[in-house]
C-alpha cells in the first residue's frame, strides 16, 4: 500500500510530464493495433486469394503498367 501511495503522490507532483507520459503511451498502443490490423487485413487478402492466381510486373518499375498482352 506504500508502494501505491509513492506512485500516486510522485505522479501528481509533475502533472504535464504524467500527462506526457500517458498520451505517448496511449499513441503507442493505439498505432500498434492500427498496424497489427493493417498486416492482418493485407494477408487476410493474400489467404482468400485463388491459388491459380499468377502475379506479374514490369521489370522496370511498379510505376509502368503492363500491356494488355500480358
């Protein structure tokens, strides 16, 4: 219950950092989970995918686009 006390009475002793403290870890969970949610919808598109599914690109750039050809 000391422990608890210390914490409390050191923590509202510097109220801006505290509160500093806790938005950079709330923007820390939170940007976690956004990213953990976009890996997983960007694989959850790659798994419903077909497996007959045959990519192909330009070997020059991402930026040109194939023929239609192709």
């Amino acid at each position: 219950m000391f422990i608890l006390k210390l914490i409390l009475r050191n923590a509202t002793r510097h109220k801006l950092r505290t509160a500093l403290t806790v938005l950079g870890l709330t923007i820390a969970v939170l940007a976690y989970g956004l990213l953990h949610t976009v890996v997983d919808a960007w694989y959850a598109g790659a798994a419903a995918a077909s497996n007959a599914r045959l990519v192909t690109r330009n070997a020059i750039s991402l930026v040109f686009p194939l023929t239609l050809a192709y």
